[in-house]
C-alpha cells in the first residue's frame, strides 16, 4: 500500500509517502518522501505556539510541500490512500491539513484515512533499526510529548490498553514551562536539555510526585510549582538569571547564576523523568515486556532512555528500550502512514474533523 500522509497538529507542517507491505505484525516499511517545514523561528519570539499564526503557515506551507512530494502524474497514480492527522492538536492547525486532504481526495478519487497522532507516536518504534533485531512483543509502550504522557501495554501489533498518563500537565509541559522559569529560548525542552548537561542532577532534591503510588499515573503540576518555590526562596526571579555579560563587575556573580541554572535544570530533568522511569520498569515486570517503547517529542532528550537502560541494568533484567530516530520523536507524517495502516482495526474510525483533545 502506497500512502500519501499529511501532519498539521501543531507548529511543524509535514508530508511524506511511504510504502507499507507485508503483514501487520511484521511490516516492511519504505520511506519514498519526507519533509518537514518548521516554524520554530516564527513563534520563538512569542515564547510559544501561537494558533492562528500556525494555522496561517500551514495553508502557505501544504502546496508548496506537496509539489516536492507529489512530482508528477505517475505519483498521484501511485497513490493509494492519503492519510491525515485529526487531533489531538491545535484545532486550527488541524483543520487546514484535514480540508487540504479531502480536497485531495476529491481531485485525485483517493480514499481518506483519519489518523490519531498519539497513535502515530505509539508505531514510531519502527522506525528504529533495533525494531528489526529481536521479538518485540508484549510491550510497554511510555508516549512523553508537550501534550502527553501516557504509559500503555501492547500485547502485540494489533492493539494497545493504557494502563495510565498525566493528570495534569504533561512532561514536556513541564520542560517549557521550568524552561520559561531559567528565562531560557523557546523551544523549552531541548534548551533545558543542553543546560543540563552541565549541571549536578543530584544538587537539588526536587520530588517525583506519585513515584510511590501504586498506579501507572502521572503528575507534573507539583514538580514545576516545586521549580518556582525553589527560585522564590532564592529571591531570584527569571530576570535574575539574564544579567548583562558586559558588566565586568557582575561576572563572578553571572557565573555563579550560571551554574546554578544548570544545576537546577539537571535536577529538575531527573526528578521529570523518575517516575515513568519506575512506573515503566514496573509495567515490564508485571507484564513480562520483551522491549520498552519510548515515542514523542521527550524521547529526543536522551536523559530518558539512559536512565531507562541504566535502571534495566541495574535489575539485571533482559528488556530492550527502543526510541526512534530523532527526527521521527518529533512530529513528522511518516509516523501518520505508519499509523493508518497500523492503528487498530477493532476501534472505531476517527471522522474527518479537528479533535484538539483526542486521547489514545
């Protein structure tokens, strides 16, 4: 099967065709087109992702995606199916990637597919090569996005339990909104991460919240509350952090801020990322998990799968942890195929239509 996918949930406009054969529990996946277009320069000035501009970006960046995807006529006719992202989202940006589809589908006479863009974080695992290397199944699936953390139990290909996920915000809400608290750019996560590196993730004991209770649940809001009472008992405030570098006077200081900055991200980070460590470990016990799969845009911070595997090897346990490439944990349309052709046929299909808050 030949598809055509598109991806517009959020800031990243994204396209791709793929061919997929083969059985559902053992794919065989050929990547024909893959592209991108970011609008991380458009909304680092507002801090964050601004709706509307998004929207605006993706109605430019769709035709303009699709003439380096689709390059001639053979193309259209090649294709079987064009698949969509229907949430969850931006409704706004959703909506243009939805109408630009069905428009396609009526000017081409191709089926249409919604897509769940948790379900395609779900399947990324395969695109990792390790996916191909040993048996898979039954595993704990652990989604860490800006939107989500959900934890979930794959007996095999053709379907998923949740098992648990955030009740509040999720872990990479968590990186943007501490991000925002060290006055750091935009996008949050990947500046926290960098800082992190040169900081003592044990300097500063922030809690795990619900890393003690016996469920497979999630909480961020106390953790990022933690972060900000921490400053205020400092007397900083996130200006603090930002002196001028060209007061010569204030440089002993600056540094001293500096590798306080870093010692509270690193700290910060391995509190974040001590509960789904545990809770996941704890899933693959119980549930005799071959592999642990790590999907979304937190698996690009590779604090989480090093932690993962240093805690298996700690156990002594015999468990593969599988991440995508990096550039398949952020959002991208290959993941989308993947998850048309492979989200489970037993749950009931998603209409064309934006749905902001579709859960897995």
């Amino acid at each position: 099967m030949r598809i055509l996918s598109i991806e517009t949930s959020c800031d990243e406009t994204a396209m791709a065709i793929l061919d997929i054969s083969g059985s559902l529990s053992n794919p065989k996946i050929k990547i024909i087109k893959d592209i991108v277009a970011s609008q991380i320069k458009l909304h680092a000035k507002f801090g964050g992702v601004v709706p509307n501009l998004a929207k605006r970006e993706h109605l430019k960046n769709l035709p303009i995606l699709l003439s380096k995807v689709v390059t001639s006529e053979k193309y259209i006719k090649s294709i079987d199916v064009i698949a969509v992202t229907v949430g969850p989202g931006l409704e706004p940006a959703l909506w243009t990637g939805i109408q630009f589809a069905k428009d396609l589908s009526k000017k081409w006479k191709k089926p249409i597919i919604g897509v769940n863009h948790l379900s395609g974080h779900l399947y990324s695992f395969l695109l990792s090569p390790k996916s191909k290397k040993r048996k898979i199944f039954p595993a704990i699936s652990l989604i860490v996005s800006g939107g989500h953390t959900i934890l979930a139990y794959m007996k095999n290909s053709g379907g998923y339990e949740k098992l648990g996920e955030t009740l509040d915000d999720a872990v990479g809400e968590s990186f943007d909104k501490v991000a925002r608290l060290l006055n750091l750019p935009y996008p949050g996560g990947p500046a926290l991460e960098k800082l992190a590196q040169k900081g003592n993730e044990k300097a500063i004991p922030f809690p795990s919240p619900m890393i003690n209770q016996n469920n497979y649940d999630f909480s961020y809001s106390g953790l990022k509350t933690s972060v900000l009472y921490y400053l205020k008992n400092l007397g900083s405030t996130a200006k603090d952090f930002s002196l001028s570098l060209s007061d010569k006077k204030s440089l002993k200081k600056i540094e001293s801020q500096k590798n306080l900055k870093a010692d509270i991200a690193a700290s910060f980070q391995r509190a974040a990322f001590a509960a789904p460590v545990k809770k996941t470990l704890a899933a693959a016990k119980k549930l005799k998990a071959r592999s642990i799969l790590i999907g979304g845009g937190v698996a690009a911070n590779r604090m989480l799968p090093k932690m993962m595997r240093a805690e298996i090897k700690s156990k002594d346990l015999d468990i593969e942890v599988i991440v995508p490439p990096l550039k398949y944990c952020m959002d991208n349309a290959v993941m989308i195929a993947l998850a048309s052709r492979l989200q489970p046929k037993n749950r009931k299909k998603y209409p064309l239509r934006a749905d902001g808050n579709l859960s897995l």
